[in-house]
C-alpha cells in the first residue's frame, strides 16, 4: 500500500491532508507542481498557510511509517528535535504524528484557498534559499497555448519526515538534503529578492535518470 503523508503544524495543532485538495497522499503523489508554482491545489494550499496563519510554526510533512528511531537512524542531526517533539505532546516514540488527529486531537484544516509561490523559497534559520523558478524538470508537455512544465516542489522534501520507509516516497537523486530543514521550519517564507547573505541550496530533485533544467530545455 506504501506510505501516506499528512502535513502537520505542531504549533497550531492542525494538520493539512492531500485528498482534501484531488491529490493521493503518498510523498510523490502531491509533490508535483506546474511551472506556474501554483497548479497544484495541496502545495498551494500550504503556500497560502505558509505565508499567513502557519508563518513562523513548525510544520512537517509527516508519514505514518515515521518515529524516533527512522530520525535516529536516517536524519541523525534533526533527531534531538524530533525526540523534543515527542517529549513536548507526550506520543509514544514508536508512533507517528501521522496520527495526531487520532493520538493527539489536532484539527484539521480545509478548504484553504490556493495561492502561487514568490521566486525565492528561503529559511531565515539557515539563511538559505531556493530559487523556484531554477528546478529540474520533470516532463513536458504542449498544446495550442504553448509548453508546460513539471516540477517536484523542493520543499515538501526538505521537510519530510519519513521518506524512505515505504512505497511512494522519494527514490531519485540528492535524497540527502530530504528533511533538511525539518527542524527549521519556523523560518520558512516566500520572497521575492534574495535576502543577503544567504547561500543557494540549489534544488537537484528528480525521478529522472539526470536532472534537467529549462535553462538545458531552452539550449537544445
């Protein structure tokens, strides 16, 4: 059956899931955007929350196959923060806030409007940024209006917490920098300039055998 995903506000004890937005709720069903940064109904339900009530919580993209031990094991350096986590909400170590609805009573939130992305994705704790519109492509497609283009969104990666433990997850390439952010997400926001003095973390996402940029498209 795989792994499912819900993305999970700890500060708010609310919770967003995919289904409620037409997509599945594996990690590779709802990760996909279009080149507008805003075709996606679940990533721009989460852009809107990112950007107005969630700005400044701590959220995570959340499987149910996730605990302590898969922090401890596969992101060592976040697992002082997961094990924090668990301590604060008092959950058992071998559950998953998957299922928070259930263990803890978050609520959850719907019919939230979407919203497109700004260029920048940045995380003012670690004074990072992703530039949105320099991500691989993933396919590409014509009709009568023109091309289109489709992207993973890089963040629902950099905060996943489980990927790896079943089917449906990330499998491609720089599964390095999967949940790199997670405990920096209160830092996350949406801009249109570079902030100074961050450094790019170039987004390296892909299902393909080699990543391909529109800049490669358009050289071709």
């Amino acid at each position: 059956m795989g792994q499912y995903y819900k993305v999970v506000n700890f500060d708010k004890k609310e919770f967003l899931y995919s289904w409620d937005y037409d997509c599945g709720s594996k990690l590779m069903e709802f990760s996909y955007i279009g080149d507008d940064l805003g075709s996606n109904g679940f990533v721009s339900a989460l852009i809107n929350l990112l950007q107005t009530d969630w700005k400044g919580d701590r959220v995570l993209v959340v499987g149910d196959y996730s605990n302590v031990d898969y922090a401890n094991e596969n992101l060592p350096e976040k697992a002082d923060f997961i094990s924090f986590l668990y301590g604060e909400f008092g959950l058992d170590e071998n559950k998953s806030f998957y299922f928070c609805d259930e263990e803890l009573g978050f609520k959850k939130v719907s019919g939230v409007e979407p919203k497109k992305a700004r260029r920048y994705l940045v995380n003012k704790k670690t004074k990072e940024y992703v530039d949105l519109t320099d991500i691989p492509i993933e396919w590409s497609y014509e009709d009568d209006e023109g091309t289109y283009y489709t992207s993973i969104f890089p963040l629902m990666l950099l905060i996943a917490f489980g990927n790896g433990l079943g089917m449906g997850d990330y499998t491609g390439e720089e599964c390095s920098d999967i949940g790199s952010w997670c405990d920096s997400s209160d830092g996350i926001e949406f801009v249109d300039t570079i902030p100074k003095g961050f450094e790019e973390l170039r987004s390296y996402f892909t299902e393909n055998d080699k990543c391909v940029f529109l800049e490669d498209l358009k050289a071709s």
